[in-house]
C-alpha cells in the first residue's frame, strides 16, 4: 500500500503565527519539529494499517521544513520550489491513498486561524464550482485526476468542514479549534500525534469504503483577488476569463489541467500583488 502525505505547516497543534511556521528563528525551529512529529504520526499510523511505501511532499513555505533522516517508513522526500504542481507534486496513478497533514482554513474562512488560499497577499477567496475551497479542496482536483481518494486530513475544525464538500468521507483529525486569525486553543502536542496517528490508521483500514473527491465535471474554479491587477494578468492563460473587476473563472473537463491552471494564476499573481 502507497501513500501520498502532502504537509503545510499552519495547521500543527500550538501554531498561531507566522514567526512560528516562518524560519530562521528559535520559533520557528520548535515548531518545525512539532510538524515534523505529526507527519510521522501520520506514517507511523499508516504503517501498523499495511502501508509499506510513502512520499512526503513538503508543501509549505520554502518547502524545507523537514528532517529526511528523520522521516519514519524510510518516506521519500520531496522538497523545494519551484514544483509545476506545488503541494500535489508527486501523486500519480500508483498511490493508493493521500493524507493531508497540518493543513490550513481558506482565504474566505475569517474564523480559521492563519487562513490563506495558496497566495494570502493576492488571494481573497477561492470556490470550487461555487463552494467555497481551501488547499484541501483545490488539491483535491489532483488526487481527482489520478483516481487517488484523501483518506486523511488534520488541522483546525474550520479545515474540515470545508474540504467536506469534496471529501466527505475523509477521517478527520481535528488538532486545534480557531478563536481568531492569531489564537486557537490546541490538543497538547502529544494528544495531536495520537489522534493522527489512529486516524490514519483507521483510515487506511476502511480504504475500500472510499470514494474519489467528489467534484461534478467539467468544474469551475472562481477566484477574488485582492486588487484588480492580478485578476487582469490572469486573463492571459488560456481557459480563464474575467467575471468581475477583481475576479477570474476557470472552467476544465479536466481537473489536473483546472489546477495547473489555477497554480499558474497563483504564481503571476505573486508579482503584481502588492
């Protein structure tokens, strides 16, 4: 059994802020090893299910927060910018499972803490034909085209409930509830690590019981800037069109091509998002 672990880093039990999940910095080191603790929670449950081949894409930042020798199930590793496609880089057709660990609440979700869709300085909002979608529910699109069901997804209550509407079976491991943009009351570290690593465990024992991400097709991703700048440079992809001063549409038959799509707006929209 062949697991695709796909890891952010906001969503770790006792992450508030951003010096915490931002190196270099005392903070920022304790935190990287709490997400690291997690990810192997994640592993370790998979592998007392059967699991015996894994990949961790580390999605978040610089995407060189972990420690490879540290890594539990001798997990290959894949680290670094910049991947075509981003936190879903690696999955193909041979996984038989996907896990979303440490993952976060979206650009429209004001209760989740550290909320963002993929570029927080440009994004405001992102829905996936017409519901509102976090990472979880635009990466999604990828384990879709692949035929790869997301078995597993821990963070904030917040982070669930949205990525529901695609995955409604998911195991959810909830590590923290949000109070506000910068405070959430978490499980203790070591309470976070058990409760992962039983959901991934249970996850992987009921994996015939799932489904594929639930996203009717063709499917239409919308996306609200912040300002009008980036929504007009988008306009220059094939596929996307403009609805409003500051919003795109992007419509595919094909959910890998709606999300390399998608990831090339997020990246144009990097340099005129101030």
């Amino acid at each position: 059994m062949k697991v695709f672990l796909s890891t952010d880093m906001e969503g770790t039990a006792g992450v508030v802020d951003w010096s915490q999940c931002r190196g270099p910095g005392q903070e920022y080191e304790y935190y990287r090893g709490q997400l690291q603790a997690e990810v192997n929670a994640a592993i370790d449950g998979a592998l007392a299910a059967g699991a015996t081949e894994f990949l961790v894409n580390d999605s978040h930042s610089t995407m060189q927060n972990l420690r490879p020798d540290e890594l539990r199930g001798r997990a290959s590793y894949l680290s670094g910018r910049h991947k075509p496609l981003y936190m879903m880089e690696g999955l193909d057709d041979s996984f038989d499972a996907a896990f979303f660990v440490s993952y976060h609440g979206s650009a429209g979700s004001t209760s989740s803490v550290l909320h963002h869709t993929y570029n927080p300085r440009a994004i405001a909002e992102v829905r996936l034909n017409d519901a509102i979608a976090g990472e979880a529910g635009v990466n999604a699109l990828v384990a879709l085209a692949h035929g790869v069901p997301v078995v597993l997804i821990s963070g904030d209550r917040v982070t669930i409930e949205e990525a529901q509407p695609f995955c409604p079976d998911v195991e959810a491991v909830v590590v923290k509830e949000s109070v506000s943009h910068n405070a959430a009351l978490s499980v203790h570290p070591d309470l976070a690590r058990e409760l992962i690593r039983k959901g991934a465990q249970r996850a992987l024992a009921r994996l015939s019981d799932f489904q594929l991400p639930s996203v009717t097709l063709p499917a239409e991703l919308t996306v609200r800037f912040h300002n009008r700048a980036p929504a007009e440079l988008a306009c220059a992809l094939r596929g996307v069109e403009q609805r409003e001063e500051k919003v795109v549409a992007i419509r595919n038959e094909d959910p890998l091509q709606l999300f390399r799509t998608f990831i090339a707006t997020v990246i144009l929209s990097r340099g005129v998002s101030d």
